[in-house]
C-alpha cells in the first residue's frame, strides 16, 4: 500500500439539508392537503341537509300553520310518489345513464291497470276467489311486469345500439305515452282496485288532537279543528322501497356493480363486470318504480289518465340530484335521494302554505329557489373532484 501523502484526518460530517419553506411539501411524503381541502367533502356532503335545515327553519317562521301535526302528513303524501320514482333513477344515475320515461311509463302502468279493470268488472264472476285472483294478479302485476320489460327494452337498445339512454329512453317516453292514450282513448278511469285506492289515499292516524284557532276580531269566538297526524300507506310503501334500494346498493354484489358501472365502465369491465346487464337491470329497475308511483298516484286521485304525471320526471330528477347524486354516475345513493325529496317537497308544500306570495308567483318562487340549490351543491362536488 502507497503510504499517504499526510495524516489520516476523519472524514468531514455532511451538512444539514436546508428546511423546506412553510408548506411546501417534504420530498418523498405526499403533499398535505389544506384546511379548505379538509373542510370540503364534508361540506359536499351535507349541504343538501343544510339546505332542508334552512327551508324548515325558514317556513316555521314565515308561514302560519307551518309548524302544525297536519303539516307532516302532507309532506308525506306529496313526497311519497316522490320518492318511490326517485329510487329508480338514482339506480339509472349512479350507473351513470338517463331515463326519460319515468312520467309516461307511470300513466301507462297506470292506464293499463284502470283498462284491465274496467274490463274485469264487466264480467260476471260467481266465485269470490276468481275476482280477488284477477283483481291481484292480472290487473296489477301485470302492468307492472310490462313496465319493467319496456325498462328491459330499453336497456337492451342502448347497449346494443351504443346510442346514448337519453336517446333511446325518449323514444319510449313517446311509446309509453301512445300506449297510455290508445287504452284510455281520452278519458279518463274512474274505477280502480280496492288496494290501489286504499294504497294512495288512506292512512294510519297516530295522533288525534284539536287545535284551537283564535278569534280574528272581538265579535267572534276561538273555535277547535282537528289537527292530527297520519301516516299514509304510501309513505309506508315508499318507505319499504327506499330501504329496500339502499340494502341493494350498500350491502349486495349488484350495488357494488352499480357504482363501478357508472364510476369507470371501462374498468368494471375490464374487471369482469357485465356492464351491459348492470344498465338493462337498473332501466328495469327504474320502470318498475315508475309504474309502482303511477299507480300511488292513481290510488290517491282515486282516477287516473292520459294526461297525469307531466312534471313528474322533471319533479324526481330535481330531488336525486338536489340530495347530491352525481348525474355522471358513480356517486350519491338512496340517503342522499332521500334528503333530495324531503327538500323539494318541504319547500313544495311550505310556499303552498304562505299566503302573502301571489299563487302566479309560487312556481317561480320555488324554480329560483331549486336552481340556488342545485347550483350550490354543483359547484361543491366539481370542487369536490
């Protein structure tokens, strides 16, 4: 070994790395976010609460009558058809398609009833037996099962045909409406079911009471009205079928399917899903809740036609994506529906209620109010993402 040139000095020790500026990100670790980063999914999350909140708060103050017993059984009567329809297209938008034909499959699903019973009345059956088979079988499930195969007609074209739902779903919105107008003929079905009357326009009273109403001026006298509350057997079905639709989506393989479905389709696909079948079965889906909140609808007017349900795809899509489900698929669900529909008809039911705001102006009113909304909890999830 050559001998070295001078005395073996340790080695100098290296020196530290200068510290990072405030909030720059350490290198190798992932930048961390900040407060409004934090703070914004939570807010996405609840701000269709927080807008619910403000309506009641509002409402209790600036309506008379609005915080009364007879104010809830309304809310639920107005929001149950609602919600039933709801839930089919929160399963069509979290797979991130459309369905157009929820108002018109709902007439037709209902006109379908009101014929075959029209039909069924005429004839003389001896065995009670007989009448309550038909009555229960042929003139209610079977409409039901023909919305659910036009849902399954559309699944099948839009995949097969890659046009977009929209495209194909407004083609049987015109079919539905045709078949509603051929079997009717114009006019409208007085008789229906005995289950479908009492479905849509009966309830349960859990709480009886009198309200008293003071007198306006000294000469008259403070009389007592009924104020109770009901609970309708549509809100009860509608109740069933909402957490029936949020054990599907929560809690089984096919909700699981759903959200990949409409999240990336390519990699669901490429995951093994069926994608096309997971669209055909979420159209059917749809159809069926159609159909089920026509006949509700129905039961409650105790009559039904050609010409019902015109707002109601517009009224169910303003509730799924007022309650925060994307409509590019992949996120929302049935509590956020549910939140959705209590919004809309708590604000529905509350302007109905206040009697200084001129009735030409209501529609308006409760128009600027949804876009407030809607534009609200837009601008968070884009945030958001």
């Amino acid at each position: 070994m050559a001998p070295s040139d001078g005395p073996n000095l340790p080695s100098p020790l290296p020196l530290p790395e200068p510290a990072p500026p405030p909030g720059a990100a350490v290198p190798g670790t992932l930048p961390r976010a900040s407060t409004w980063e934090q703070v914004q999914p939570i807010l996405q999350d609840i701000a269709p609460l927080v807008s619910l909140v403000v309506l009641l708060i509002f409402f209790s103050l600036a309506a008379d009558g609005f915080l009364r017993l007879t104010t809830i059984t309304h809310v639920l009567q107005q929001g149950s058809i609602l919600a039933i329809v709801a839930v089919g297209l929160t399963f069509v938008l979290l797979c991130g398609e459309i369905d157009l034909s929820v108002g018109t499959m709902a007439t037709a699903v209902a006109c379908t009833t009101g014929y075959l019973f029209d039909k069924a009345i005429k004839w003389e059956w001896t065995s009670p037996w007989c009448v309550l088979l038909i009555v229960s079988v042929v003139v209610i499930v079977v409409p039901l099962l023909v919305g659910v195969a036009l849902g399954l007609v559309s699944g099948s074209l839009t995949i097969a045909s890659r046009l977009p739902s929209f495209i194909i779903t407004l083609a049987m919105m015109n079919i539905a409406a045709g078949c509603a107008q051929y079997l009717s003929q114009g006019a409208r079905f007085t008789e229906l079911p005995a289950a479908v009357d009492t479905v849509g326009g009966r309830g349960v009273k859990v709480i009886e009471r009198q309200r008293t109403v003071p007198a306006r001026n000294p000469q008259q006298k403070s009389f007592t009205v009924p104020d109770p509350l009901e609970i309708p057997y549509n809100a009860m079905l509608a109740g069933a079928v909402m957490a029936t639709g949020y054990v599907v989506l929560q809690h089984t393989r096919f909700g699981r399917y759903v959200y990949m479905t409409g999240g990336n389709r390519e990699a669901a696909r490429l995951a093994g899903v069926r994608t096309g079948l997971i669209v055909c079965a979420c159209l059917a889906i749809s159809a069926f809740c159609a159909g089920l909140g026509g006949l509700v609808s129905a039961g409650r007017l105790s009559s039904t036609g050609p010409d019902e349900n015109k707002t109601l795809l517009l009224d169910a899509v303003a509730c799924v994506v007022l309650g925060g489900t994307s409509l590019f698929g992949g996120e929302g669900g049935i509590r956020r529906t549910l939140v959705g529909v209590l919004t809309y008809t708590v604000l529905f039911v509350g302007l109905n209620k206040i009697t200084w705001i001129n009735d030409h102006a209501r529609a308006l009113l409760m128009g600027l109010v949804l876009l407030a909304a809607l534009v609200v909890n837009g601008l968070l999830a884009r945030k958001r993402r």
